[in-house]
C-alpha cells in the first residue's frame, strides 16, 4: 500500500474521549506534525463483552460521534479502526509517513501490556511512542510514604497527596485551541454498532455537567440512594470525557468529602499499580483461605434482586435496569453478598464489572475487596451491616425500595434468603477459621 504524502503524527484516542484538556493530544497537537487522531475498537476488549447491547459500547459510540463532529468541523476527521492494537498500528504505519505516535498513559493490567507491545512493535520502525499522564493527578511512585514504599492506608495517602498538590498539577493544557493542526481528510465514517456485531442501547452520550451544587452539599446527600445526590459523572471519569484536573479544580473550593472520593479512585489505582496480585487475589492473602459457601442458586437470587432484603434488591435491579447503583447500596449489596452469604468476593466483582456503566477495574477490585475485609485498608471481617439498619438510616421512608421493589410487602415479594443474626455468626465464624 502506497503511503500518503506528507508526514503526521498519530494521536490515540483511549480512556480519554475529548478535546479539552487532554495532555496527549496537546503535546501531539505541538510537535509539529499534523495530527490524525484515531480511536481502535479492540477487539481483545469487545470480545470480552457478555451482552451484544452492551451500555458502555453505546456511550463509547455517542462519545465517538461527538468527537467526530467537532473534528470535522475543522475539515479535518477522527479515524475509527476495529481490531487488535497492533494489527490497526500496522495498517496505520503501512498507509501513512508516521513520525511520532503519541497516547495518554494507562494503568491497567491489560493496558501495560497491550502499550508495552506496541512500543516494541513501533520502535522496530523507527516511530517513537509517547505516553503521558493524563487520566490522573498523580500516577505510580509519585506520592509514596518517605522511604519510598507505597501507602496501604487511604488517610496518610489522601494527605499525602494533598500535600503534593500545588498549582501545577491543575494547569489545563489547552488541547482544543490547537485543532487546525489536525490532518485534512474530509470526513471518515464510523462504523456503526451494527457493523461491530452489538445493538444500540437506551444510552445516550450526554457530555458531562460540573453540577457545583451537588458538590457543595455532597456531605449532605451523598448516601441517601433516593435522591439525585451524586454527581453522576462516574462513567466520564471512566472514559475521560471529562478532565481529572477540571474536577479537582471544582471540588477543592466547595467539598473536600467529594474532594477525596477522586482521591479514592487515586488510591485504588496505586494499589493496582503496586500490588497487581489483587486482580486475582486478595490483598491480605491470609484471606485467600476462607472457606466460601459459593451457593449458585443463593448468587443468582443476588443477582436477580430476589433475596427478600429489600435495600439488596432495590440496588440490583437498579443495577441491572441501568447500569447504575448508588455508591452506599452498592456498599450494603457487596457486604451482603459476602459476609450475609459468603460468596467469593470475586463473583460479586466479575457480576459488577460486567454492568457498571463506571466500572473500572481498580476501584471496582478495591471496592469489593473493601467490603469482603480482604483488601488494603478494608472493613474488618466483623463488620456485618444490618440491611435493615441500613435502610432505616438511608431510605427511612422507603422510597427507593418502593421504587425498584415495587411488590415490597406483598406475597409476591420473595422470603428472605438467610435470617441476619444467622447469617452474622457464620460468617464470623468462617472468617475467624478462615485467617486464623
């Protein structure tokens, strides 16, 4: 295939779906080249998808489309390629005079390999490769305990990490000032989700709004699952339709509570980072050795809201009709599913992962993790919520519940799976036997 003429860069669109404030687009933007951007439809990742109407693939695809509608305005146009990393960065090297490829970093397992692969293949051809970071404030050993260990505990490391915090790191890099560097290629089609062999969901992309007043009163309303109390912008963050540092920036002056949920996310992510082993097993590895009950029809009754603990069930269903669930119920079902019925933490991950319209692998393994007792940091192992404690302090007047359960204290409504004071002692006791 004859290359075209002229030289240009490649940026590489990932977990980074905008124009503003994306550092890697920026740095290719100022290199000299012009730019194609690119976005590659993984197939190693869609093939991993359970449900060919997959939520997520629809936000991806609308983020996609309103991309390429801005590219194009610019003459310009946003290159959607489907198939493995390397096979699309082959076509690409073989189709244009490709001097430089540039990408914002990630940290996931499969992402360090997929990048390390491509770095060896595009060095072979004489194409540096620049990764930046982007998807996070700070990234690695930039803020570990003073012997240069990393942190466990998520205090000293929040204070850490606003102690490191200075100006600096909110200094937006003006990405979507410097367009008319792109490409001129006249409009390039996106294949469509039916070409990719999914459906189009109910998801619409809808670019992210800052609401400052949910922030503001975030301290007030954030565990109350009935109201509009949160932010929403979870799945933003996740594909980086909106820029860390814009959040830090609007949560310092009004919410430090929020403040250190992005913080959270920090955390988990330096977990992953440091201690990979947690993808697959515990943090605290003494609890690789409890004895889990792993009951498939009790996992199934999870899943599918039928428990007869109606806080658990709301925030499934909710789940599963939306791909959402409020942050506490999704504290009170994870605690449910392995302290109440002792199920691997790890079916109760997968079960997550695979919904979530914000899913992503760090929080969601630190999350779960978090609620078995197994992880850094973690709830102790004799921490069992009552649901219906939790509902009485969270949902008094039921209108959550009422919301998804609708047969709620009727005959219809399921009988308790397990009774809580039985459920409390087994798995104290289990735990107790289990790391002992």
């Amino acid at each position: 295939m004859t290359k075209t003429d002229g030289t240009i860069a490649l940026f590489w669109f990932r977990r980074d779906l905008r124009l503003e404030d994306n550092v890697g687009l920026f740095h290719a933007l100022k290199s000299g080249h012009s730019v194609l951007p690119v976005f590659i439809l993984d197939k190693n990742i869609l093939g991993m998808l359970e449900e060919r109407h997959d939520r997520r693939l629809s936000f991806i695809h609308g983020a996609l489309e309103a991309l390429q509608e801005r590219i194009a305005a610019t003459g310009s146009s946003l290159l959607v390629l489907h198939g493995t990393p390397e096979e699309a960065m082959r076509q690409l090297i073989a189709e244009y005079d490709v001097r430089a490829v540039y990408a914002n970093r990630d940290y996931e397992p499969y992402a360090v390999e997929r990048d390390r692969q491509i770095g060896l293949m595009l060095e072979k051809s004489g194409v540096p490769f620049h990764t930046l970071k982007d998807q996070v404030i700070f990234e690695k050993n930039e803020v570990v305990k003073s012997d240069g260990t990393p942190y466990t505990v998520f205090t000293p490391y929040s204070k850490a990490w606003k102690k490191k915090l200075t100006q600096g790191e909110l200094i937006l890099s003006p990405s979507e000032q410097l367009m008319g560097n792109f490409l001129k290629t006249g409009p390039l089609p996106l294949p469509t989700l039916e070409a990719l062999g999914f459906t189009r969901t109910d998801m619409l992309f809808k670019p992210p709004e800052i609401n400052t007043g949910i922030i503001a009163g975030y301290h007030k309303t954030r565990n109350i699952p009935s109201i509009e109390g949160t932010t929403r912008l979870g799945i933003h963050l996740r594909f980086g339709t909106v820029s860390i540092r814009r959040l830090v920036a609007a949560a310092i002056p009004l919410s430090e509570v929020w403040l250190n949920e992005l913080i959270w996310r920090e955390f988990f992510m330096s977990i992953l980072w440091h201690f990979p082993h947690v993808v697959d097993n515990s943090f605290k590895k003494k609890y690789d050795n409890i004895s889990w009950r792993n009951n498939e029809e009790e996992f199934e009754r999870w899943c599918n809201g039928m428990t007869g603990y109606p806080i658990v069930d709301a925030g499934m269903r909710e789940l599963n009709a939306t791909g959402f669930m409020h942050n506490r119920v999704r504290m009170i079902t994870a605690g449910f599913l392995t302290k109440h019925l002792l199920i691997d933490w790890r079916w109760g991950e997968a079960y997550f992962a695979a919904r979530l319209l914000d899913y992503e692998l760090s929080s969601n393994n630190g999350n779960w993790q978090w609620s078995s007792g197994s992880g850094c940091d973690a709830a102790p192992y004799f921490r069992v919520f009552n649901p219906s404690e939790q509902t009485r302090k969270f949902d008094p007047d039921l209108v959550y519940v009422r919301r998804w359960v609708p047969e709620h204290e009727t005959p219809d409504y399921p009988r308790m799976v397990v009774d809580h004071a039985l459920a409390r002692e087994r798995a104290l006791k289990t735990y107790r036997e289990g790391i002992r």
